[in-house]
C-alpha cells in the first residue's frame, strides 16, 4: 500500500505490517483512504482528531445554510381592509426573512360563483407586494386560489 504522512507527503509503498508498525511508533491511526486505488492508499493521522475536524466543518457548512420554507398566507373574497393590510405586512416579513410564499383564497359556499373577486383579491395583494416575482400564477386547486410568490434578489 502507498502511505502518506500526516502533512499527506509520500512515505512510500510499504506492506500492511510495515505501516501498522510506522503508526504503531508515532502513536497514531493508518487510515485507508482510497482502497479502489493500485496500489491502495492509506495515511498516518490521528482517527479522532479527524473525526472531530470532519463534524466542526460539517457544522460550519450547517451553519452557512439558510432554510428556506413555504409560508401560507390565507385570504377571503370579500376579506375587511385591515385584515387584508395585515396580512399584506405579514406577507412582506415572510418573503424578506427569505421564505415563499402560498397565497390562498378560499371560497365557501356560494362564493366558489364568484371566482373574479377572488382572482381580484389576489391581484390587489400581488400589487402591494414590492420587489417579488410570481413563481406559480393563481390557479384554482379545488375551493382554493392559489399562487407562489418569492422575493427576487438583489444583485
């Protein structure tokens, strides 16, 4: 097998014993590190020291993450000013904390007649919106109108 130092320069091609006896003598781990390679390769580290380098940058990567989820804002037709302002505001809290969001209108009962107030309501919302770009375009899912909305990017 190859055998790599633990600043990854070559030793040499040395048998298995030899490289057990090599890390035996500095008191470290001989890690297989690519078994498909001819010869096989393997380095001297220490095992946990690497392991908790591999999790800290692991834990790094997370941290960098931004989640990105789906938040529902619910509307009626025929919804009060306020209720829709408020809902307006929510909107924009959502979409600057970096979350799409699904617009619903829903219809009850004899509503579902009236689907133009709907299609109405939500254009009203779209226009309110500032800087956002309609992912999904409002479509009717059962008793529901629906449409995506994300935040376009600031370049």
């Amino acid at each position: 097998m190859r055998l790599l130092d633990e600043a990854g320069k070559q030793i040499g091609v040395v048998s298995k014993l030899e490289a057990l006896q090599k890390a035996k003598e500095a008191g470290i781990d001989v890690v297989e590190i690519a078994q498909n390679a001819k010869p096989p390769v393997a380095k001297l580290i220490d095992f946990k020291k690497f392991k908790y380098q591999e999790s800290k940058k692991e834990r790094e990567s997370r941290k960098s993450q931004k989640n990105v989820g789906v938040k529902e804002i619910r509307l009626r037709p025929f919804i009060g000013a306020h209720d829709f302002n408020t809902r307006v505001a929510k909107g924009k809290e959502f979409l600057k904390d970096g979350n799409q969001v699904k617009l619903s209108v829903f219809f009850r009962g004899r509503e579902i007649t009236r689907k133009e107030f709907g299609y109405d309501i939500m254009k009203r919302y779209i226009g309110q919106m500032e800087s956002i770009k309609v992912v999904r375009e409002p479509h009717m899912e059962g008793r529901t109108l629906v449409a995506m909305l994300v935040n376009v990017k600031k370049s």
